[in-house]
C-alpha cells in the first residue's frame, strides 16, 4: 500500500470512534486506540517487529516509533503472531463503527501463547503479571479444545528457532514451575474475582504442558 494512503488510512482512526490513549514514557510513547463508545470496551494496539539492539546507535531506546501517523510499539518474535492465524468477522451492527462488515486477522492461540513466553523475560514486572494473566485467561477459554491446540503447535513448530522451541517446551517448569511474584502481581490485577496466585499457576502449568509438552521436544 503506499504510504500516502496508508497515512490517511490509520488517521481515519479518530474519524471512526477512536481515541489514543498513551502509556508509558518512551518517546513517541506506545498508543492505545480505544473505542470513545463507553458501552464497548475495545481498543486497538500497533506492533512492530524489533529487530538487533534495543538501543539505536545514539542510546536512543527503539522501543516504539511512529508510523503512518500512529505511534508503535516495537516486539521482538511479534513474526510469530503470523503464523497460522485465525480470522474475525466484524459487523457495523455489534458496535464497530464500520461501512460494512469487515474480516480480520488474528493471532491463534498457541502463537499467542508462545509469543508471550518468549518475550516474558525482556519484559519488566508489571508487563509480565499482565502477560500470565493473557496467558492464564487464553488457557482457561481454549480449555475443551487444548488437543486442539497440541495439534495446532505440531503444525506451526517447524517455523521457530529451535530455540525458541525449547523455550516454549520448558515454560510450564521454568515460569510455571513454582508461584512467583509476578504471579502474584497478576492475581491482584483481577481483584474482586478468586482467582488465587496458585491457581493461576497451576491452569498455565498444566495448559503448557499439555499444549507444548516438553516431552515431546526433539532429543
């Protein structure tokens, strides 16, 4: 798409019943883009792959940058995120301040799963309670499909570093292995709900054992 009309596309974001919301202090700072809708809780959030050093060659941090008029935020392994994903269909009629009805991308749940295990230990302590809790609440709502899931991993697995697979595999023992405070961090998030530290450790022990079984890695 050129960039001229890729620019206009992305700053019709406000025209259409979004408004960015900024967090953290890097500089552009990343951008949340919610719906101003009160009854629709729904926001869009623009990724990047980061690629080489953090840092750019004047100590500048590359953490996000802006694109096309909005502001990104730069993930490493976000390549994996494209993997195999599932689609969407939105309607004008649920709320989406659309024309008409639109498909969409999205993530499959054991690239999202993986993704997040593999950036957690480049991220800081808020940032990985957020993440145990995505990772146990994608668990918890795939639960009755998690064979599914193991054969979805056999299909996409081929594509990561070895590595990187054996990051995954030994998730469940290595982040998972014993209640931790990002844990605990993520259990205080969801205040009102009894969702104990020691059950959100145990649902994602168990759903990475049985998803990504290190067991079953190359010898």
């Amino acid at each position: 798409m050129p960039a001229r009309r890729r620019r206009q596309d992305l700053s019709a974001l406000a025209s259409n019943g979004f408004e960015a919301e900024f967090v953290g202090h890097h500089k552009a700072p990343a951008a949340h883009y919610r719906l101003t809708d009160p009854g629709i809780e729904f926001y869009a959030e623009f990724v990047a792959p980061l690629a080489g050093s953090t840092v750019s060659r004047t100590g500048k941090p590359k953490a996000t940058h802006r694109v096309g008029g909005i502001s990104s935020q730069n993930l490493r392994y976000v390549e994996i995120l494209l993997a195999r994903p599932g689609s969407v269909t939105l309607f004008a009629n649920h709320g989406f301040p659309l024309a008409n009805e639109a498909e969409v991308q999205i993530a499959n749940p054991v690239s999202f799963l993986a993704q997040k295990i593999l950036i957690y230990g480049r991220r800081n302590r808020q940032d990985r309670a957020k993440d145990i809790l995505y990772m146990h609440h994608t668990i918890e709502t795939f639960a009755a499909r998690i064979n599914e899931l193991r054969t979805e991993w056999a299909n996409i697995r081929p594509e990561f570093h070895a590595n990187s697979v054996r990051t995954v595999q030994r998730a469940a023992s290595l982040v998972f292995g014993a209640v931790t405070d990002p844990i605990r961090a993520a259990s205080r998030i969801v205040q009102g709900r009894a969702l104990s530290p020691e059950a959100i450790r145990e649902t994602c022990s168990l759903g990475f054992t049985r998803v990504f079984g290190e067991r079953d890695r190359e010898k």
